[in-house]
C-alpha cells in the first residue's frame, strides 16, 4: 500500500532493536483519513473469503478493526488484557510481548464467539507472530473458524509471516517491512 509507505517513511520512526515507532498516525495519535483507507485495502484484500466477524487485540487493533467493522457493516470484537467484573463465560491464552519483553493474558467472553462464526483477525503489527497465535487459539476454544489475518505492517525479519502461513493461516500485510538498519527502513518489493 504505497500511501502508508509512504508515511511510514515520511512518519515513522526506527529504533535499533529492530521496533517501528508510528505514534503519531497509528499506536497513538491515529490519523482517521489514513486509517479509512487501511480499511478499504483490508476489505479489497479479503474480498474473496466470507467473515462474519472481525476480532483484534487491545489497544492499537482497534482503530482499523472498528474501521473495517464500519466498511463491511459486521461486528468487532476485541481481546481484553484485563477481566471486567462484568465478564462472563472467559476464555483466555497467554501471549508474550515482543515490545515489553513480558508474558500477558488475552481474554475474551465466549458469549460474542461460537462455532457459527468466521473470523477474520486484524491487528495493527506482525512481529514474530506470538499475539497471532494466541488469538489462533482464542479463537479454537470458542469453537470459531478463522479464516484470515490482516495486519497493517509486517515486519518479515522477525518471521512472523512464514510461521503463520506455515499453519496454514491466510495472511495480508499492508506494508512489508524487508529490514530495519541505522534507522532506515526498507520494504519488500
Ligand atoms: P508479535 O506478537 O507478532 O511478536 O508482535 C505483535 C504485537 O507487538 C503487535 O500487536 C504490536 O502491538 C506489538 N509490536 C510488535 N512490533 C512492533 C513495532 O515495531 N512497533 C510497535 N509500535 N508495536 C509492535
């Protein structure tokens, strides 16, 4: 998607341990028209497979799942990091962080997933795939078929990518980053 190279080049920040900083267009102040536009390269990408439901992870996914959600008029859920008192019927996995270097639980309430529903996942980075392969497991225990993953950037020096299509998982990243060095980033062609 060249328009988010774009300012993922222009915007973007790269840190030496191989960490992208986009706060100030996705993970933390979040440009609106930019993120439209994520969305309708998520729907064109996934045009040809049935979903009807859209799932991501707290806080960063929401802003394009929500926009996807808006799109394709369906339904966004998202994992929690926390337990509600308000909660029922749980189902949690634990995924480890790959930016703050600890493990962390993901929950979410069996009551908005079952066998009847086709997700698709969207998250705003892929890494080396942990946060992925947790919400592949979430979304098992509920019984739910998932039935692709979109994430905003990838960055396939940490592998992510082939470890989720090696399952079998159907992936579509907008930007995809080949490496990161002395703070530049390069994208595959
Ligand atoms: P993974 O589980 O694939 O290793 O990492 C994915 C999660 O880690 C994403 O949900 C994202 O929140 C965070 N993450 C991974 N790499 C980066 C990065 O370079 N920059 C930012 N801002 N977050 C990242």
């Amino acid at each position: 998607m060249h328009l988010l190279e774009e300012r993922i080049l222009a915007d973007g920040c790269a840190l030496s341990d191989g960490v992208l900083k986009v706060d100030g267009f996705i993970n933390h102040q979040i440009d609106a028209d930019l993120m439209y536009e994520i969305a309708k390269e998520f729907k064109k990408r996934f045009a040809d497979i049935t979903y009807n439901k859209i799932l991501t992870i707290e806080a960063s996914g929401i802003a394009p799942a929500v926009m996807l959600g808006y799109c394709m008029h369906l339904p966004v859920i998202f994992a929690k990091k926390q337990t509600p008192k308000t909660m029922d019927n749980v189902i949690s996995v634990k995924i480890h962080s790959f930016t703050k270097n600890k493990d962390y639980d993901v929950l979410l309430s069996k009551s908005f997933l079952n066998k009847n529903d086709k997700v698709l996942f969207i998250d705003d980075f892929l890494a080396y795939g942990s946060a992925a392969l947790g919400i592949k497991n979430l979304v098992e225990m509920a019984g739910a078929e998932l039935v692709g993953m979109g994430f905003i950037i990838e960055k396939k020096f940490q592998n992510g990518g082939s470890i989720l299509k090696e399952k079998g998982i159907r992936v579509e990243s907008l930007a995809v980053i080949e490496e990161i060095s002395a703070g530049k980033v390069k994208f595959s062609k």
